[in-house]
C-alpha cells in the first residue's frame, strides 16, 4: 500500500514538474529581418539590434512599466533570428521552415516579402507579426487572422509630410519627386503627389525622377530637378540612395532651391548629421528617434540602445521593439483573461483590437479589422545648431489625421480629400 | 540652351565614370579572353579601400588636400594586391578551359569577395566625402557642378589617351595587342604570355579600383555597389566590342548620353533604355561596334 | 529495346516522389517542389549547353510561366491550375518564338549578353508596371486543377504530384530527343558548327528549335515554381536568378537529363541550411562550391554517378 502511495506522489510531483518546465518553456520567437544587403545597414540590423537589447531586458525584467513583468508573464522569450535577404520566393520557403521552429514569427521589412508571407503564414496558421514594411495592401487586400502589424503602414508619411510642407509653406505651386522606381518609392510619390493634390488642388508637377534602386549616383537627375523650377522636392529615398541624394545634392544647392521632404529620412541623421542642410523636412514614419515623446519608456530605450550600441536607435529599431513589447503586451492580457500558458488562438484573441504603450507613443491595434496598428505621427525640420543636427517645427498629427479609417482603401481615402 | 548643356555634361561625366570600369574590363578580354565578373568586386574594394584610407587620413587631422593621395593609393593597393592574387592564385590553373567555364571562375570570385567585403568592412555604409566638396563648384548656365566631375572627366580622359599611348606606341604595348590579335602565334614567337596575362589582369584591376575610388567621395560605399556596376560594364564594353578601347569609349558616350536624355526627357525609361541600346547595337552588329573580323577555324 | 538506366531511374524517383505526396511534411513537399520547378529550367539549359550555347537570360521565361500562370488567375479569372500551367507554358513558348528568331544568331559570349538583356528588359518593364504590383509582386491563390476543386490544403500536394509527373514525361521525353537525330546534330553544333552547315543540316534551325524548347520547359517551371510558392514578383527575371539557373546546370553537369533534378535539389537544400547556419558566408560558400565544381569535377556531380557506375 506504502509503495502505491508512494507512487502517486512520485507521479504527481512528476506531472507539477512537468508542467512548471512547461510553463518555463521559453516561448520561441523566430525574427526574421536583413543581415545582408544594402537594407542592413539602415534597417535590419538596427532592427535586430532592438530585437535583442528588449528581448534580453524583458527576460530580466528591466523594462519599464507597463511591461515590467519577467519575460511574457513570467515565460522567458528566446529569438531565432534569420536574414530576410533573397527576395519573396527564398523567404517563403524559409518561412515554412522557421514556422516548424518557433512558437511565433516577427519580421520582414521587405513590403515584398510581406505580402508574399502574409498569405503562407494563414495557411500554415502561425502567428505572424510584421514589424516595419510599408505596404498598406496588407490589410486592404484581404483579410487574416494569423497575420497582425504593429507598425502602421507607408500611407502615414505621405500624408503628414504633405499636410506639414502645406501648412508652413501655403505657396506652394508646384512639386518634383525623386524616388526609387520600384514598389517602394512608386507608392510613396503617388500617395504624395495625391494628397498635395487633394489637398490643393491645381498644384503642379514639374517632373517625377524614378532613379534605378541602388544607382548611388545622381548627377543627371539633380540637374533635372534644378532645372525644373519646382518649389518643393520630395523623396522617400533611403539607406546609401539617400546619402548619395545628400552628399551630391547638397553642394548643387538642391536644398537651397528647393524645399526637401525626406518622407524617410530619419535613419540618415545619425549618418549624415549636420550635412543635411537646414530647412529640410525629415520624416520618421511614425513618432520614432527624436520625434518619440518623452516619456519614462521611451528614454529608457534611448538610453539603452545608445549604451549597448554607441548609437542613438533609428526608426527600425523602435518598430521592432514596438512588435515585441505588442507581442508581450497580448501575451499577458490573455493571461489575465484566464489562461497561464495562453495558446495561439488565446493569444490572437487579446492581439486583436489591442492598445498598448510602445517605444514612441501609444500603439492602437485599429485598422485590419483589429490586426493593423496605427499611430499618431510626428515630422519636423531640420536644423543644425552648435554642430549637431536638430528637429525644430515638430508637428504631430493625431492617428486618424493620417490614417484612413477602417474599410477605406488608403488610395480612395486620399483622393476623396482625406475625409475623416 | 543651357538645359541641352547641362544633359550633354550629365551624360559625359557618367561616361567617363563608366569608360573607367569598361576600360579594364574590355582589355582583360581581349587579351585573356575572360569575361570578368569579379570586376564588380574590384570596383567595391576600390571605393571601400579609398574610403577607409581617406577616412583614416582625414581622422588623423591631415590636410584634407592630401585625401587624393589617399585615393591613388588606394587604387595602387587593390591592382598591385588583388590582380597578382587572382590572376596568379586562381586563374593561372583555369586557362584552356572553355570561355563560358572562366566566367563562371570570375563569377565565383566576384560571390566570394563581396561576402569578404562585408566581412572586413560590415553592413553600414562609409562615408568620405571631403574630395568632393574640396575643388569647390562651377557653374553651366543656371545649373551648378562640382568641379569635382570635372575631376573626373580628366581623369578618364587621360587614363584613356594613356592607355592607348602605351598600347599603340611602347614596345610592352605592342606585346600586348599582339597577344589580343592572336595567342598562339605570339607565344611561338617567343612572347612571355603568361607575364602578359599577369601584367593585363593587374592593369585590368587597377582601373577598376580607379573607378571605385574616384566614386566613392560621390556616394555612400555600401554593400552591393559591385552588382549595379557589372551590368553596366558589360553592357558598354559588348556595345563597343570586346577588346577594343576605342570601343569602349564609344559605347561609354553613347549610353551615358542615351541615359542622360531619358532621365531629362522620358525618366521611366531609364531603367532599360540601356539593355535596349544594347540590344539594338548587338542586332546591327552582331559582335559590338569596334570588334576586329574573326578569322574561322575550320 | 534495350533497358534504359536512365528512363528506369526516372520511373523510380518520379514514384518514389508521388508517394511521398500526400504524406511527406510540409517543408520538405516545399522543397522538392521548388526543386522540380527549377530543375525544368536547368532540364532546357542542360538542352542548349549541349547545344554548345549558355544562356544568362531563361529567368526570363521562368518569369514569363509565373506571370502568365498567375494572371490568369488572378485577372483572367481562370484560377485553374492546369490550364495556368498550359498557360505559362504556351506564354514562354510564343516570346521565344519571336525572339529566338534573332538570338539564334549569336553565339557565346554575345548570346549570352544578349539574353541577359532581354530578361532585364522584362524586368524594367515589370518594376515599371504598378497594375502588377512592381516589385511587390501580387498573390496567386488556386483551388481547381483540371475542373476538379480541392479541399484546403490539399492544392499543393497536388501541384507537386503534377510536377513530379510533367518532369518524369518532360525527363522521357528529352531524353529521347537527345538521342534522336536532332539531339545528336545539336552536340556536333557544339563540337563544330561550320563543318555541320557543310553536311547539309541547318544549324539555324537546329539552334531555334532548342532555344523554344527550353524555354517552354523554363516557362512551365515558372508557373510550377508560382504555384508552389503562391506569390510572383519581378525577382525571377532579375539576372542573378538567370545566374543561379547557371550554377545549378555546371552543378549537375550536363550528362544525363536527371541531373538538372539531382544538382537543384542539392542546391536548395544546401541554400537554406546556409542561410539558417551561415546567413554571412553562404554567398561565400556558394562561390567556393562552384570553384571546387569547376576544378575537381567540371563534369558536375553527374560524373561521380557515372564513374560509379562505370
């Protein structure tokens, strides 16, 4: 009889164990963003820079609150980061085997890669969260339940960058654009070109530059501009483009003549700081680097990152640390909701419609039907003062300024004038 | 008047930029019958290697005038080190084989280097600007330069007027063209080819470094300049005709100022307005503006 | 007729490789699938290197498959699969009948350039197209094959058992021809042209009819790959994917049409334990491979099979 009881006890304590392991089972998170390339530089290893800075500050809780518990809940997190390098084909088959390996993806910078993954994620059912592409088409297209975005999409830039150039130069006549001709830069000169034209009707545009993604080399664009005679110059430029467009444009005096919008400039100010000429408008697709509020968590990020990394973090890493701490911040309210170990669908359940306090600003779960975020946005301009580049002018715009409500195309929300 | 100036300037200045990369490349083919891929890389490590140079010098509070030293230093180290490393170290155990077969060689050098040019120098791009503020500016009408391009412009000028004085007028030169014009023969008269090859792949490597370190005070150096720029070259120097230098500075004119007028006059076409020039020049002439009639081996 | 080792092989691997269809794991019915795709591509440049002509454009008929295919789908509203296989096949076809009127004309160093242009021309034209998403590309969702609708989840093991059978009849089928007449004129081409034309056969013909075939077979891997993968974009008629197409074929060498298959399966699966393993090198790993390829074995892989049989 002894050894019966003895028995059941030695199994109970087995199955407590076994579940406590469980519940100490990290939760694997699979990070996917560039490692190589020339999207590295300015996006993805910043980006995974933040991936792990937070992920090791939320292990040991150090994160200030609201997210100050230890890990998810309690749950240590553990990253499996890949590179998103190769193009949409490469990163699907690479999806399909990271989704063996891990309890949940964040990723992709690439608009190309995400829409190609959205689909494959429903299809395999695995959580998936985007972090930084720009593509609105995500949620727009078609509907997901697997698939969330905690950065809000391209649209954003656009329309802020036009409201601001508007607001504090009402004169302007006419415009230029020197983009990069793929999906990128074609989407972010349309939405440009048609919010200035939504919101002034009979501007003019003087000539639209598509340059050669990675060309570097601007000579006989910038002359085309200058020659132009357009008032205001816009570009969604960005890593070695945007630098080239600086250091060849700026001695031309593109900047003088022109007034520049660099709908994306923000990672440039740490590269190229006091070269880029003052007056300039700059961009952070979001309230991002030296837009962010202060506030207790968003110096605590600074703060961090500039100590681990010897350089202040750009908006890439504030976007991937804002898809962790959403991540965490859904894990933990579906354990509130009951469960101590939430599962996928629990957690997807919290995901949705969620409001939660990200490095920048508050992020709100309100488009896509619950799976896209939106944020309020900031832009400024740029000026150096004793040597460092500054942002003065800062302009914030509520979320639903920039943003097209729920069941509006971004596209037909900007030419209907960007009705609220 | 001036806007027609101003796109015919544009259009120079990238032809000199691109005469520099088809320069080597064309003289590596039609001496070593090599199409050379990694031409690319030598390209990248030119700007990386300026860049770092020049940074280094400029961070040692030297003279920011000197910073052109550094540039011509640069392009020394990358031909005298990376021709003879290639050449000898690897391409030496690949002649005889088929032509298709050594660009693939040349392939798989240009894969390795840039995975070795992200190694040594990382995935954040350098900067090192000074010598192209430094000459100042100049203007055509309305329009501002840096006199830099101008720079640029001569350097390609006389690099071309150079290579075709040593190649046309020294006796070294003359080897040379008699080992382009035919192999065989001039290894039974008693040419040392192989000397020939080493020496033309280190030329060869030279002017590429040139083109990379005369870019980098333009650009950002960052990974993934090599790729842009084979394309090109390869574009311009079958325009021209392989092996001929006179080729390669028609074919750089005509599509530096093809592209110049598209970016002014039509800017959605310039994405393949030089795969179209050509394929119209390959379809007059089928083997490139300047190439020399072969004779058939029956 | 005596037993052929090679079509014997093919039945089995094609077997084997249907069997594996409905209970094979995801990620490897993926991988084999792309592998299959790919390895249609190399089967019709296996076709021309031996016709003594290395093409660096077939990414653009591997593009042309995967967009005609997709939009048939997508815009023509004919989400069938098999008809979006036909389709990217016929597509592929039809461009290089036009083009290959004037390809087959150039020889080495020049045809390759020249095909390379022409597939950048198609990805200039591509990027520049926002109907089709430019670089984004756009989805490819299919639910029929052949007028019979699938359950959900099924579709792609079905896609991939139809690859399997396509390359065992394409596999067959090439096989045959380059040992029939033609196939053997296309080697002597290679071997020596100008005496060929002194025989009496037309090298033109010859080089034309190869350069439609394998680009029909490039086409119909597009569509496969576009099945497979669900999503098209510009990417596949980039140059370095039209080069990836080349190292796969020096991979496996030109000497048996099984090969293609062997060298683009080795392929991906080396490339994604690379990319998992050595995300910084494997572009490295990959030029160091081919180098070792060129020197060691420039037969390709094929000859270890052979020397082994031998």
């Amino acid at each position: 009889m002894n050894r019966i009881i003895h028995a059941a006890l030695l199994a109970c304590a087995c199955v407590l164990a076994a579940g406590a392991a469980l519940a100490q089972q990290p939760l694997r998170i699979g990070v996917v963003t560039f490692l190589s390339g020339p999207a590295a530089g300015p996006f993805g290893v910043p980006a995974r820079n933040g991936f792990e800075l937070v992920a090791e500050m939320t292990n040991a809780g150090q994160v200030p609150a609201p997210h100050n518990t230890k890990g998810f809940g309690g749950r240590p997190i553990e990253l499996v980061i890949i590179d998103e390098a190769g193009g949409p084909q490469k990163q699907v088959a690479e999806f399909r085997n990271l989704a063996q390996r891990v309890d949940v993806v964040i990723g992709y910078i690439s608009s190309g890669d995400c829409l190609a993954i959205a689909p494959v994620a429903e299809e395999l059912r695995k959580l998936t969260v985007l972090f930084d592409c720009g593509t609105p088409r995500i949620f727009e297209d078609a509907t997901y339940k697997y698939v969330f975005r905690t950065g809000p999409s391209g649209t954003m830039d656009n329309v802020s960058a036009a409201l601001y150039a508007l607001e504090r130069n009402p004169n302007i006549r006419s415009i230029a654009g020197i983009n990069q001709n793929y999906a990128w830069g074609q989407d972010s000169w349309t939405d440009f070109e048609a919010a200035m034209k939504a919101l002034k009707p009979g501007i003019e545009v003087k000539t639209s530059q598509m340059t050669k993604l990675f060309a570097g080399q601007f000579g006989a664009e910038i002359s085309t501009l200058l020659s132009s005679g357009a008032d205001l110059v816009h570009s969604s430029f960005w890593g070695g483009d945007l630098e080239g467009l600086v250091l060849q444009g700026a001695p031309r005096g593109l900047f003088q003549k022109h007034l520049v919008v660099l709908s994306a400039g923000e990672p440039a100010i740490n590269r190229l700081g006091a070269r880029i000429p003052d007056g300039t408008i700059i961009g952070a697709r979001g309230p991002f680097g030296p837009f962010a509020p202060d506030n207790d968590l968003n110096r605590w990020f600074k703060n961090a990152f500039q100590e681990r990394y010897a350089l202040p973090p750009n908006y890439a890493a504030y976007k991937a640390t804002n898809a962790l701490l959403g991540l965490k911040a859904a894990y933990e309210k579906a354990q509130k909701a009951g469960a101590a170990t939430p599962n996928q669908d629990q957690i997807i359940a919290a995901f949705e419609n969620l409001s939660f306090d990200g490095v920048g600003g508050q992020v709100r779960m309100a488009l896509g039907k619950g799976h896209q975020a939106v944020m309020d946005n900031a832009i400024g301009t740029a000026k150096t003062v004793g040597g460092q580049l500054t942002i003065v002018d800062l302009k914030r715009y509520p979320a639903e300024r920039v943003n097209p409500p729920e069941g509006l195309k971004s596209e037909a929300w900007i030419k209907s004038g960007l009705k609220k | 008047m001036s806007n027609f100036a101003a796109v015919v300037f544009d259009g120079v200045v990238y032809s000199s930029w691109l005469f520099l990369m088809a320069a080597g490349l064309t003289l590596i083919y039609g001496v070593m019958r090599i199409l050379n891929i990694a031409h690319g890389s030598l390209y990248a490590l030119g700007a990386y290697t300026a860049a770092s140079l020049g940074g280094a010098w400029i961070a040692a509070g030297y003279a920011p005038a000197g910073s052109f030293a550094m540039l011509a230093l640069a392009v020394l180290l990358v031909g005298a080190v990376m021709g003879p490393l290639i050449e000898r170290g690897l391409l030496k155990w690949m002649y005889g084989k088929d032509e298709i077969v050594l660009l693939l060689v040349t392939y798989a050098v240009f894969l390795i280097l840039e995975d070795a040019i992200k190694l040594v120098w990382g995935v954040e791009s350098k900067l090192f600007s000074e010598p192209y503020a430094l000459p100042g500016n100049f203007a055509i009408g309305a329009l501002v330069y840096p006199v830099y391009n101008l720079v640029l412009i001569a350097v390609a000028v006389v690099t071309g007027l150079a290579l075709s004085w040593a190649l046309y007028y020294t006796r070294q030169g003359k080897l040379l063209l008699a080992v382009i014009h035919d192999r065989e023969m001039s290894a039974a008269m008693g040419i040392n080819v192989d000397r020939v090859y080493l020496a033309t792949f280190t030329l060869g490597a030279m002017l590429a470094g040139l083109g990379g370190a005369l870019t980098a005070p333009m650009i950002a150096v960052s990974p993934g300049i090599g790729v842009e720029v084979i394309v090109l070259s390869f574009a311009v120097v079958v325009v021209g005709g392989l092996g001929s230098l006179g080729g390669a500075a028609l074919g750089a004119l005509m599509v530096g100022l093809a592209r110049s007028v598209a970016v002014r006059y039509w800017p959605e076409g310039e994405l393949f307005i030089i795969y179209f020039v050509m394929a119209l020049v390959l379809i007059a002439r089928p083997k490139g503006l300047f190439s020399a009639p072969e004779a058939r081996k029956i | 007729m005596t037993f052929d080792r090679t079509i014997a092989s093919l039945a089995v691997a094609c077997g084997v490789l249907l069997v594996a269809a409905p209970i094979a794991p995801q990620w490897l019915l993926f991988l084999l699938a792309l592998a299959l795709a790919k390895g249609l591509v190399v089967l019709g440049l296996l076709l021309l290197m031996r016709t003594g002509l290395v093409s660096f454009g077939q990414g653009l008929y591997f593009g042309l498959g995967a967009y005609a295919a997709a939009l048939l789908a997508h815009r023509g509203g004919l989400a069938d699969a098999a008809l979006m296989i036909v389709a990217g096949t016929a597509c592929a076809a039809a461009v290089a009948a036009i083009l290959g009127l004037l390809l087959a004309r150039y020889r080495e160093i020049f045809f390759a350039m020249l095909s390379l242009a022409f597939s950048m021309i198609l990805y200039g034209l591509l990027v520049k197209s926002s109907a089709l998403g430019s670089t984004d590309g756009f989805h490819v969702q299919v639910k029929h094959f052949a007028g019979i609708a699938l359950a959900a989840g099924v579709e792609r093991r079905v896609f991939y058992a139809a690859s399997a059978i396509a390359v065992f009849f394409l596999g067959w089928a090439l096989h045959r021809y380059l040992r029939s007449h033609w196939g053997r004129l296309s080697e002597a081409i290679r071997d020596n042209e100008l005496r060929v034309e002194y025989l009496g056969a037309s090298v033109y013909r010859v080089v034309y009819a190869n350069y439609i075939i394998a680009a029909a077979l490039a086409g119909l891997g597009g569509a496969f790959a576009a099945l497979a993968v669900g999503h098209v974009d510009p990417e596949t008629t980039y140059w370095t994917t039209s080069g990836e197409f080349v190292f796969i074929a020096i991979l496996g060498g030109t000497g048996n049409v099984l090969a293609p298959f062997l060298s683009a399966a080795i392929f991906e699966a080396l490339r994604t334990v690379a990319s998992q393993y050595a995300p910084n090198v494997w572009q490295m790993a990959l030029g160091v491979a081919m180098l070792a390829i060129i020197m060691f074995l420039p037969g390709g892989l094929w000859t270890l099979v052979r020397r082994r049989a031998a």
